[in-house]
C-alpha cells in the first residue's frame, strides 16, 4: 500500500462512498464538545477557589 497522495485520496473517497458523513450529527456533536470545553472551567472554579 503506497503512502502517497492519490491513493490514499483514492482510498478515503472509497470509504466515505460506502459510509457517507451525516454533516447534521457531526456539527451537533461539534457543538456538543465546545459547550463541554467552555464549561470546564466553570466546573473547575470552586476548586481553584478552595470552596471544596
């Protein structure tokens, strides 16, 4: 298996071919995940504060 450009373009379009991108889930989960990341210091202050 060659590491080269083409083929490995070749062999993703061949995988999203036979499992498409649902665009819709991936951005909600996107948005999921940096709701979480700006939550995280949020959840963190008490314990920075010494409230814990």
């Amino acid at each position: 298996m060659q590491k080269g450009g083409i083929v490995v373009a070749n062999l993703l379009e061949e995988f999203l071919d036979k499992r498409p991108v649902d665009r819709e889930m991936v951005e909600a989960h996107k948005k999921q995940l940096l709701d979480q990341v700006r939550a995280y210091p949020l959840q963190r202050l008490p314990e920075a504060s010494d409230l814990t």
